[in-house]
C-alpha cells in the first residue's frame, strides 16, 4: 500500500454512517476515499484492503459459527450491519462499531477481534465478483457498524453445545 491508502486519525468522521455501501466502506481512506473506490471498482479481482479499526473493527468467526450468528443478528429488531462471508477459508467478518471493551480473552474458540493493524479483504458490494469465494452475505444500502455487544450475544448462543435433552 502506498502513503495516499494509509487512514488518519480523521479519516471517517461520523457523517460517512448515511453513505451507500461503497462509498462508507471505503470512508476509511479520508480524503482519499473518491481515489480508492475508483481502483476498488477497476481492479479485475474487485479486492480492496479496508484497514480495520478506523471506523469499524471486525470480528472474524469460523463459519460454523458465524452463519449461525448473521442469522440470529438478522431475526432482531435491530439493525444489523455487514457481513462478509469468504467461502474458501471457511470464516465469516462481522463489521462492528470500535469498542475498546470487548474482552477478547472472552471469545469463543477461533473467534478473533480485528482491529488497528489488520486489514480486511472485501469485493465491492455493487459489483459481481467472477470468484464468488468472498462474498458480503449482509450488506444494507446504508450500512452502519453493528453493536458488538450483539455479535458477542450471538456467539454465545452459536458456541454453546447443544444439549441432547433439549431436541
């Protein structure tokens, strides 16, 4: 990546949170953002590195767990954001709001919290990807971070074993 990719400390202010999909996802780059859409869009594998922890962090999940909270988080109220799911490697990437309080020696087996220093692989969510191994299996039209608090709910319940008494 080159100095013009690399996020500020200013780069999302909050107003990027009614911005169609792209345009929000891409909201980490600051002033850069317009430059990194246009790449983004021409690239052929339609891949950009979005750096976590500017405006939202990611909690990467093994999809065995992960499908099973997109579902949960979809059947409440609340709105959920997106949710990008990489076929191939099997694991699913909840964008959430950056919460320093999230106690990661809490989270369940193969669950891990991304944030400053990571980057996250996604395809533009307006356009077909030819692969289709990296996919946003949630993405709404004016995407916002979900609560962590909810993902780590979620995950809860997906981890726990189920009971054969309870069938």
């Amino acid at each position: 990546m080159t100095q013009s990719t690399t996020p500020s400390a200013h780069a999302a202010p909050r107003s990027n949170r009614s911005l169609p999909a792209p345009m929000w996802l891409a909201s980490v780059f600051g002033p850069d953002r317009d430059a990194q859409v246009a790449r983004w869009i021409g690239q052929p594998g339609g891949l950009l590195l979005l750096p976590c922890g500017v405006s939202w962090d990611v909690v990467r999940m093994p999809e065995r767990l992960g499908l099973p909270v997109l579902e949960a988080l979809l059947g409440e109220a609340a709105e959920t954001g997106p949710v990008l799911h990489d076929r191939d490697s099997q694991l699913v990437y909840a964008l959430v709001t950056v919460e320093p309080g999230i106690d990661r020696a809490g989270l369940p087996s193969g669950v891990r919290l991304l944030s400053s220093g990571a980057y996250l692989a996604a395809p533009s969510p307006e356009m077909e990807w030819l692969n289709r191994s990296v996919v946003w299996a949630h993405m709404p039209a004016y995407p916002r971070p979900t609560d962590p608090a909810r993902v780590v709910a979620a995950l809860d319940m997906a981890a726990r074993p189920v009971s054969p008494l309870a069938a």
